[in-house]
C-alpha cells in the first residue's frame, strides 16, 4: 500500500494516520523519539507492510509485472492500489476525497513543525504535489511516477507502467477489491491492540 491506504487505513486518528505516512523514513527503532501516537502509527505500517507482501492478490499483481519491472514491481502495485482507492474513494470514506485531503494535510503541515528537515521535505512535496488527488486518475497516476523515476538509482521506467494498468484495468481491480476487505479487517484488529 502506498501513502494514501496507509493514511486511510489509520482510521480516524491523525496522529496515528501522521505515523503511519512517515513510517517508510523510519529506520529501526529510531520510531522511539517521536511521541506515542506516531510510534503506533509507524508501527501500524510496518504491520500493513507485512500483512500486504504476503497477501495472494497482492503477490499475484507482483507476479504480473515482475518480468517487466523485477523489483519495482512491489512499488508499482502499491501505487495501482492507491489509484483504486482514490478513484473509488466514495465506497471507502464518507468525507470527499479533496476535502479530506486538504484537512489531513493541514494536519500534516501544524504537526511536522518538529520533524527533522528531510521529513518536513517529503510532507511539503507530498502537499505541494498533491499526491492523494493525484492518484485518481490514471493521468496523475503517471505524473507520481515520472517524478519517482527520476529518484531510482537504477532505469526503472515506472511510469511506463501505467500502460500495464490501462490494459490490464480489469485484473488489477478485482484484485485491488479482493485485498482491501481483508486489509481492513486486519488494520482495523491491529489498531484495537495497540
């Protein structure tokens, strides 16, 4: 899953949704010097993580493209998910997608102010850019990933991908829809027990 489905999947917490943005600029358990509900937070994605590398319809979605993209292929689902959510955003969350957008970045933005410089960097481009409203059309989709291109040590072509999505729309869904009902229920269980 990618930013937004980590920052849906929070629930109704900011502070634990704040956490579980930032997780991937984490290392180990430098998650210690934040305070507690950004700690869940980042505990919460590194369970989503693992719960979403070892899911059936996400792996099968890896397997479509490894031939292609190899080891990109992981990102490159996580960001077709995020598609689908935004795009469906409506069947998921009952507060409009820009408008819940423009709350959790506000959010974002008050409660950063203390965050080391590179993690204030990333929430600035991740709000300037607009990623979360971005993500709902395959046009968007497309700029995300020209702009990740430019950042891969290695050629990765992740923007040619969104050719893969187009003409595979159909499998993708239907695989996107199979793994957030499960998803859902295991975050939802997993934020009980923290």
């Amino acid at each position: 899953m990618n930013f937004l489905a980590h920052v849906y999947l929070s629930g109704n917490d900011p502070h634990l949704a704040l956490g579980n943005l930032i997780a991937d600029r984490i290392k180990g358990k430098d998650y210690i010097n934040y305070p507690i509900p950004i700690q869940k937070g980042i505990l919460l994605h590194r369970e989503i993580d693992r719960f979403t590398d070892q899911h059936p319809c996400f792996k099968a979605c890896v397997s479509q493209l490894f031939p292609k993209y190899r080891h990109y292929s992981r990102v490159i689902v996580d960001m077709y998910f995020d598609h689908f959510l935004a795009k469906n955003w409506n069947q998921f969350h009952p507060t409009p997608l820009p408008d819940f957008t423009n709350d959790f970045y506000a959010f974002c933005k008050r409660n950063s102010i203390d965050f080391p410089p590179p993690l204030q960097g990333f929430i600035s481009a991740l709000t300037q850019y607009d990623w979360f409203n971005l993500y709902g059309s395959r046009s968007g989709l497309e700029r995300i990933l020209k702009q990740m291109e430019k950042r891969t040590a290695f050629p990765s072509n992740l923007s040619a991908s969104v050719l893969d999505l187009k003409e595979n729309y159909e499998y993708f869904s239907i695989h996107f829809f199979e793994f957030i009902k499960d998803i859902q229920i295991f975050t939802q269980n997993k934020i009980n027990a923290l």
